[in-house]
C-alpha cells in the first residue's frame, strides 16, 4: 500500500490523495522527494559514510550528519572505524553488519528531511537491546512528519497516533495502543502474544 504513495505503482482503483490532492496530480520527482523509504532490505552505495549519508540532502552540513547520526545510533559505531565518516562503503554495504547499515539507512531518511517517511520493517536487521535505543531517537526523527510504520515487532509502533491492523488488505482495527489494548481484539492478541497462549 506505502508504494502507492510515492507512485511506485500507480493505484489501479481508487484514489491515493496526499495534503487532499491525488497523487497523480504531483511532479512525480517532487513526489518522490518529499517522501523518503527505510526498507527491510536497504541499499547502501559504494562511496563514503558522508556520501551515503547525503544521498537525499547534498547540502548537509557535517553537524547536521552528526546530529541525525547520533539519533539513529550510528555515531557511535561510526567513530569506531579508522576513518570515521569518511570510511568507504562498499557496494551493497558488505563490510558493515545489518544491523548498522539499518541505522545508517534510517540516519539517511532524516538527511533527506522529507515531510513524509515510510518506514517498512526498518528495525528488523536490530537486535531488540539495540531496537530499543534506536526506538528512542527515531521518535525525535519523527516529529514534525508524517511517518508511516510498517512492523511486525509492535514495540516500533507502540507510540504512533493511529495503529492499523491490516488482514488479508483490509483494515480491522484502528486506534492508538491504548484504544486497541482496551478493545481486547486482534492488536491485543498479537500484543500480548494471546495468540501463543491459545
């Protein structure tokens, strides 16, 4: 469904509407920047940290590099490496481990500074220790954005404004954690591992 929204496919029935207006009505490039992805399965380009990094922003300043880093939790492994933020990539990002190429995949998302962000299992490649740091600054990356949340561990989603519970592609429950907790229904069962219990 997020594909949608930036016209990776187009909607074959219906309407996709950002801000009221159908997507199909934008400059699809204009579109697309004002929308940025962390995937399940992110690329990472051959060239530096900092090149990585300002993919979606070349006029990113080192601090501002810095600030976003330290939120995803990616400063502190990236001052390991000899060379810091101009340590080279390699394509496909093969000499750094998952779970640190997630964080700079998310850290580059916020470079980027799009009003809306879609973030489709991002913190599946993290250890749920290291989610749970990573989970504390993406909500300060989050502020001021529209962000789309697609998880399975409903720990990433627990303080969103409106959760959906999708099944078969339908929508069967909608509400904040709380709402959906309270409402005892499928969330709750998934939640609270009911299912496991059963």
């Amino acid at each position: 469904m997020v594909q949608l929204i930036p016209r990776l496919y187009d909607a074959t029935v219906g309407n996709i509407k950002v801000g009221g207006k159908n997507v199909k009505e934008y400059d699809l490039e204009k579109l697309r920047d004002a929308v940025a992805m962390v995937l399940q399965k992110n690329i990472l380009f051959a060239g530096t940290i900092k090149e990585n990094l300002r993919w979606g922003n070349k006029n990113a300043t080192d601090k501002e590099l810095i600030e976003v880093c330290k939120l995803a939790q990616a400063d502190s492994f990236i001052n390991t490496f000899q060379d810091g933020y101009d340590t080279y990539i390699e394509q496909g990002g093969t000499n750094v481990s998952g779970g640190q190429k997630q964080r700079l995949c998310i850290a580059r998302a916020a470079v980027a500074n799009p009003p809306v962000m879609i973030m489709d299992e991002a913190t599946s490649s993290i250890d749920t220790r290291t989610e749970a740091i990573v989970q504390q600054g993406m909500d300060a990356l989050m502020k001021g954005r529209t962000v789309f949340v697609i998880a399975h561990r409903l720990s990433t989603v627990r303080n969103s404004k409106a959760i959906m519970v999708l099944e078969e592609g339908r929508i069967i429950e909608r509400g904040d954690h709380d709402q959906l907790i309270a409402e005892k229904g499928q969330y709750y069962q998934l939640y609270t591992g009911a299912f496991e219990l059963e």
